[in-house]
C-alpha cells in the first residue's frame, strides 16, 4: 500500500469541488444498493483492503445498507473519496476476465442489482388473464417461422411469447424430471448459445424439428445462457420460448448463469442496453423485465430418465447435496452472487478461528478468537480475517475451502440454523449456474471467476452417488471442439462432461481457429442403456458476422506488470481516477450514445442530468455502489439540470487515432453513396440512406448502412472497433453536437469528402487536447504545419485496408488498457523491457502482441505494424520516448467544448 499512502501525501483536496458537490448534493438522487451486504472496503493495490482506519469508517458509512445519497460524503475529503473510486475500479479489474481464460463470464466481489432506470416503469400484468399471455397455435406457429427467418413478431406477440412460458414455469419445481427417451428416438442436449443465431438453425435444421411423437421423436434440452455476447439474443430467447409453447414436452430450458440481470446489465455482454435496444427500440426497458422475469421462472436442472443429471454451471463444495436441496431453493430472484461474493460467503461472514493463527504483523491470533471475513486475496483462495481483541485489530490471512464443513482455519459462525440453511442455499443455488470441473483434488475449491465452485471427480462421484444418478451434463465453458469429457470413475467410464454449443466464440465470424460447437445425443438403440447411449454429435462452426461484444484484455502477468508500473507513479488520485474514467468512456462511446438516443424520444440531444449517471452506471460501470452521481461535477463540468449527450462524449479523443481518421472515414462514408459525383447527387441519394424519413440518421440507422456498405471493415477488423469507426464517422457529420445527422450535415460532410477537405480537424483540433493550456482551437487544413503534411504523406503510401486495421489496432491498445488500472504512462515503463528510457523497435512489437493477443487484426501484424510504428515514432529517431508513448495510447480531453 506504498503508492496509496504515497498518493494521499503528494495529493490536495480541492475545497472548490468540494462546494460544487455540496451545492448539487441536496438535489441528488439516493445511491441504490440491495440486500443486506454493507459493502467493506474494496481490495487494493496488492489484494489488501486500504488501511486508513478514517477514511474506511468515513467510506463505509457513506456505503450502508439503506440507500447512498452524496451528502453521506459530506466532510470526506475530496482526495479520499477519489481514493474509494480507484479502490472501486480496482475491483473492477480484479474480476476482469483474462483472454488467455477459456471461461466466458467473471462476476465482482460485490454485485447490486441493475442499474435503476431498469428498475422502473415494470409493465402489469394478470396471469389469470388468459388474454394476456396465451397464443393461438397459428400465431405461434407463424411466430417460428418468423423467427427462424430472424424476424422479429410484433410487440404484442413477443409480449406473449415471454408470458407464456411465465405461466408454464410458475408451477415447476427446480428440478425437473423428464422420461428417458423411447428407443428409436432422439434426445438432444444443447450447450450455451449466446446469442449465436447460426449456430442455433445449424442444429434444428440437423436434427429436425422438435416431435413428441410415440415413435422418432426428437426432443431438446438447452442448457442455459441463450443470451449475451451474441447480438442475436433476443431473437435466440424468443425461438427457445416459442419451440417450448409450440412444443411442451419435446422442448426443455435450463437456467444459466446469463439468465440473470448481473451478467445482461454488463456492456460487455450486452443483452440489455445493446440487444435488446436493437430489437426493441423504445419498449426495449418493457421487454427486458419481461425476459429478466421469465429467466427467474427457468428451472435450475432436469434429471432424464432417472439417469442423467443435467445443469449448466456444476456443483458446489458443500458435502452431500441431494435433489430435494436443490427443489428446496427459491430461485424465482436473480442469482445471489452478492451472498457468496467471498468464496460462497458474504463479505463481513463471522468465524472463530479453530487454531492459532499468525497475524500479518507477527502477533498471533489465538483459537477462539472471533472474527469477520473482509476480502479476498487477488483470485487465490486465501481470504483477509480481521479479528477484534483488546481493543485492536490483526489481520489475518487464512485459507478458504468454500463449504463450512471444510474449512480448517476457521469456524463459520451464524447466528441461526435457519441462516445456515439459507446460505447453504445460496451457495448451491449459486454453484449450479457458475460452478466448473478441474481434473487434479488440489485445483478444487472455489472459484476463480468470484462465484461457484471449481469441483473435482470425487465432489461429482459423491454427488451421483448419493442421488443415484450416473452421468453430470453441463455447459458454461468454452471447449474447442465443442465437447469434452471432464471426469471418468475408477472403471474409466465418463461421469461428467461439458458441451458448448457457439462456435466461433465470443469473437465472431472468420477465424480459423475459432471454437467448434457440439450438441451430446442420446439414441439408446434398447431399454436401459441411456447413458451409455450418450454421444457427442461431429461438431460444427458457423460462420457467425454478427457479433459486436469483442474485447481486448490483457494476461494477469501485464495486469501485474502495469499495477508495479503504475505505482511507480506520481499522479495523485484525483489525476489517475479521471485519467482512467475517460478512458472507460472512451472505449463505450457507442454504447452511451445508443443508450442516451434510445431514450431522448424528442431527438434534441439534451437530457436531463439524471439520466448521465443512469447511462454511465449502464454502460461503463454497472456497480450501484460507484459514485456517478458525486462525478457529476467532475466529469459533466457544469451545474445545468440537462446535458448535451453528443457534446459530452466528444470532448474524449485519441491523437493517433485522429491522424488515421480522415483517410479511413473518407473512404468510408463514400461507399455509402459509391458513384456519387456531384452536390445533387448527394441530395437526390438522401432519401435512400434515411429510411424512416424521419429527416435524421441516428447512431442505430447508420450502423447498419456502413456495416453492410463500407470495404473498409473486414474480417481482421474488430468488431467493436468497427463500432468505433462508426460512432466517429456520425459525431464527424455531427456539426451542431445533438447526437444525430440532419440532412444539411450529411450533404455538407459528403461534399467535403468529395472535395479533400479535413473534417476532422474542423470538428475536433489536436491542439484543444487537454495539456496545451491557451491552445485555440482551429479549422480546416492545418496546411501550414509540416508535421501534418508529413503524416498525410507518409499515410498516402498506405491502403486503406492497412490504414483501417492500424487504427483497428490502436483502438486495441486502449481498450486493453481499459481493463487494467495501468495508464499510457505505465505502457510504457512495461513495455521498456530494458529499463533504457526508450522503446525500440523489437520492444514496440513484443508489446502489441501481448496487448492484442487474439484480436483478428493480429493476423496481419506485418503488414499495419510498419505505419503504427512510424506514426507512434514522430520524430523518427527508431525509438520511441515516454512522450511519444503517451501521447500515441492516452485518451485526453479536450478543451474545446
């Protein structure tokens, strides 16, 4: 804790934003926090709660049970409530999933409910209003056939189709029971879909529709997390539901770990205010409850044919769990992650040590002693105990097994057998949605994604045996070929297995090395032998172009690397939280402008200042508990009850990525309009890109157009850079700043690409960049500036191919940073191997392979890697300083607006 000490020493609170704080907290909306976990202080630097007694009692308060308001930071200075904020996004990256990690979905030590827009506003309804829910077979029918063709139904319908199975589910227990299939028929068991459209056609149209049939049927069981990632989601969920009121007893859903608002709510995944908003524009808020509710009535397991236990994540630590604990579970709530947010017990968990323990400043705890559990060691499986004696405190670090039967240093303490029973429950409940299987004893315990449980061949033998069942089926990892076998008994028969069934994930469409996806079958060829019948079905991959969830994240050896380099550093906290907020911003600009537009129905660009904390909380960091509102101030820089949307977004630039706009945007926007020669060329072509007639392109019209239009995207294009692309062409056409393009705009900005002129420059100066005090900004052609006809010249040599995927991988770079607490600055004290002061060519490209590694765009390094590092080289000397560094990786701010 060096550098956080460091920090409150070099840093000074600023009493003027103190005051604008204390002005704007009596008009503030209270912080939503839910359940009964009074949050303890977030984990460290080093993995170890901070150890200011002051600011830890200030900062607790401020965060009780009860609900959060600004005036609790009412005296707090302002360097250690920044200091809180560095703390929270630090627990954000503590969690951040690894791209070198197969599993597809890490949770934080501290889940609150979904943002609380999505809170609002819950549409009605009676299930005993037949009306309201049931659908004639034609209309189900004709629902499938549209969906199958990826269309959605109207509103209504989908309305229906999302009550229906409400209705069905309202009346089963979690454990369903389901006949083994007859001999001669078919038994399907599918795994995570994600959203993957193709994958889910590819296989009905394999295996045929869903019969019931005495003779050949065909039946499914799809094993959870039909949503997320995939950009399809709604469409996948939708098909599922109306094949099970279509098909009721051939068709069988499980409950996933993504069938629950904790995973939907996160930009990463998507499905609330990505998908959904997609397929649902303005009643996306309504259907989304409608789907959030119907995952809360999806059973947890189904048993077949008293043989097969299927579920999608696994199995917990706890000893002897049978059938009828997990029918004796409510599971209509959303997942209690927050109850087993320590390894399968909630944070503040009271224990007395069973043996005498050695302090972490020597002196020892003694056995007896009483305690509480606070927080755990990075991703190991050792937790923080503070315990109370004499007055003082020690902390401890003890060992977790995560089940209290199996704990050895320490007792876990309740204050009734009725609280032991529903934690229990809470760790099972839990553990069948996240859980996943390891092969050595001394991999076993809880798991690394911060939920669930990594269990072991003998936790699965035991479990089987004491329900007599033969086979686990599960889901929720990655395999490769899209099938694995994870544990066999001691006859070498297989006893669990997992099944994936999205190929080609999460990343999309074009990669050869992409994930194969496979269904498990069972065709039992006589009476009795089931799940000896059971076989993987030769595995497929789809092509799937529809992704938009990608990401770029970097090993835990960086992330190490860049917390060392970041130490290292003298910015105060105030400096470093807004250094990283800005580029957590910059990296879902699309998102919050898709999230603002979505709800400006008046289409003007203002909004009510309410609603900046709600789409920052949506789309950067969904944790209730982080301060969007006391950053108000800070971040919206204004006192105004409304914000310009457009406006705010705009002032967070990258100067390398400005240098590669105008040639790439250029050629992109003309491929809209390909022939067009002339001012009433353009004009006459408007009609043909405003589709609705509504005078204006949105963020969500234009997308399509260029996706399909532009050869500027390909397959070594990343997705979510090419969302990039996008957001920045319509904010370049976006003159006046209201987050849409009028006609006038968008025939202006084509003459403008017609003619050569710069509008980049015009919209957004380098010089207006943060750090250049006084600096005006300017217009037009910088022509008098030898710098820039230097870079023109330079990148008049390059393709726009090349040129795409050098700001392809720029953007990378930034959005890799984003998932650490590193900056530019810490780049490069990382990535200057040689501890030299500069970065040569060798360091420059070692350092692009660990940062983009598996990024589509990393297959073409030779031929984009050359310009990236002439333009990062400005002055080019063959090595790269800290400024330059900085300078090319770092999202500023401008001053501009």
């Amino acid at each position: 804790m060096a550098s956080r000490q460091k920090d409150r020493k070099d840093s000074s609170s600023s009493d003027s934003a103190g005051a604008v704080i204390r002005n704007i907290s009596q008009n503030s909306s209270n912080f939503n926090t839910s359940g009964n976990g009074t949050r303890t202080s977030p984990t460290g630097a080093n993995g170890v709660g901070p150890q200011s007694p002051l600011r830890r009692n200030r900062l607790r308060a401020a965060t009780a049970t009860g609900g959060v308001n600004l005036e609790n930071f009412e005296g707090v200075p302002e360097d250690e409530v920044f200091m809180h904020i560095l703390d929270l996004l630090e627990m954000q990256d503590e969690f951040d999933s690894s791209m070198a990690s197969d599993r597809d979905s890490e949770v934080g030590d501290d889940l609150s409910s979904v943002a609380s827009d999505l809170d609002e506003d819950e549409e009605e309804w009676d299930p005993r209003d037949e009306s309201s829910w049931r659908l004639p077979p034609l209309d189900v029918t004709k629902a499938i056939q549209d969906l199958r063709q990826r269309r959605l139904p109207n509103l209504e319908v989908c309305k229906k189709i999302l009550r229906s199975v409400i209705v069905h589910y309202a009346a089963q227990p979690n454990v369903i029971h389901v006949p083994a299939p007859e001999v001669g028929s078919r038994f399907v068991i599918v795994g995570d879909l994600h959203g993957h459209f193709g994958d889910l056609i590819h296989l009905l149209e394999d295996h045929g529709e869903p019969s019931a049939g005495p003779k050949g049927a065909i039946r499914f069981l799809f094993n959870g997390d039909f949503v997320d990632r995939g950009t399809w989601g709604p469409e996948v969920l939708l098909l599922l539901y109306a094949l099970k009121i279509k098909f009721p007893t051939a068709v069988f859903l499980n409950r996933g770990n993504h069938e629950d608002q904790s995973q939907n709510q996160l930009p990463d995944n998507g499905f609330v205010h990505s998908h959904c908003t997609r397929a649902f524009g303005g009643e996306a808020v309504t259907m989304y409850h409608l789907c959030r509710r119907s995952f809360k009535e999806l059973p947890l397991c189904h048993v077949i044919g008293g043989e097969v236990f299927v579920v999608h994540g696994g199995l917990p630590m706890d000893p002897i769990v049978t059938l009828s604990d997990i029918n004796s579970i409510d599971r209509r709530h959303d997942v209690p992650i927050k109850h087993c947010a320590l390894m399968g017990y909630p944070k503040g968990q009271k224990v007395i040590a069973k043996k005498d323990l050695n302090g972490k400043d020597g002196e020892k705890v003694f056995k007896g002693s009483k305690g509480r559990l606070c927080e755990r060691v990075r991703k190991s499986n050792d937790a923080i105990c503070r315990f109370m004696g004499g007055g003082s405190q020690d902390e401890v670090v003890v060992k977790i097994s995560g089940a209290p039967e199996l704990e050895e240093d320490v007792e876990i303490v309740y204050t009734s057998e009725k609280e032991r029973q529903r934690q229990r429950q809470y760790r099972i409940f839990v553990a069948l949605l996240w859980s996943d299987p390891v092969m050595k004893p001394s991999q076993r315990g809880p798991s690394k994604r911060g939920a669930g449980a990594f269990f072991d061949s003998k936790v699965t033998q035991e479990f089987l045996k004491v329900n007599k069942l033969k086979v686990l089926l599960r889901s929720h990892e990655k395999r490769s070929d899209g099938f694995s076998i994870e544990h066999q008994n001691g006859k070498g028969h297989m006893i669990a297995a997992t099944v994936f069934s999205a190929s080609n994930y999460p990343r999309g469409a074009g990669e050869p090395m992409g994930n194969k996806a496979a269904v498990v079958v069972m065709e039992p060829k006589e009476a009795g032998s089931l799940a000896s019948s059971l076989v993987s079905w030769p595995a497929w991959r789809v092509g799937f172009t529809e992704g938009l969830m990608s990401n770029s994240k970097v090993s835990e050896e960086m992330k190490n690397k860049f917390q060392e380099a970041q130490a290292a550093l003298t910015l105060g906290p105030r400096a470093r939280a807004l250094a990283k907020l800005r580029e957590l911003t910059y990296c879902v600009r699309p998102q919050l402008l898709g999230y603002w537009q979505a709800i400006d129905t008046e289409a003007g660009g203002v909004l009510s200042r309410e609603h900046w904390a709600r789409g920052m909380r949506a789309c950067v960091i969904a944790d209730d508990d982080f301060p969007w509102e006391w950053l108000e101030p800070y971040m919206l820089k204004s006192l105004d009850l409304e914000f310009n949307y457009a406006v705010f977004l705009s002032q967070y630039g990258n100067s390398l990525a400005r240098k590669l706009a105008s040639r790439f945007y250029g050629g992109s926007m003309m491929s809209i309009l390909p022939g067009v020669k002339t001012k009433a060329d353009i004009e006459a072509a408007w009609n043909t890109v405003d589709r609705n007639g509504d005078g204006r392109l949105s963020y969500q019209e234009l997308r399509p157009i260029l996706r399909s239009a532009s050869s500027g995207f390909n397959d070594d294009t990343d997705k979510i850079t090419m969302e990039d692309h996008i957001y920045s062409l319509l904010c370049i056409m976006d003159r006046d700043k209201t987050g849409f393009v009028d006609r006038e705009e968008f025939v202006s900005s084509m003459m403008g690409f017609l003619t050569g002129e710069s509008l980049v420059e015009t919209s957004f100066s380098m010089e207006s960049f943060e750090g250049k005090p006084g600096a005006a900004p300017q217009t037009g052609r910088r022509s008098g500036c030898p710098a820039s006809r230097g870079i023109e010249d330079q990148m008049s040599e390059w393709t726009d191919e090349e040129i795409s995927q050098c700001l392809a991988s720029t953007q990378g770079v930034i959005r890799a940073l984003s998932t650490t607490t590193g900056c530019a600055s810490a780049v490069f004290q990382v990535l200057d191997e040689d501890s030299d002061g500069a970065i040569d060519r060798e360091e420059f490209r070692k350092g692009l392979r660990q940062l983009l590694a598996g990024l589509p765009v990393m297959r073409n390094m030779s031929k984009w890697e050359p310009l990236l590092w002439k333009l990062v080289d400005e002055d080019g000397s063959g090595l790269v300083s800290p400024h330059e560094m900085n300078l090319a990786f770092s999202v500023r701010e401008t001053l501009s607006i």
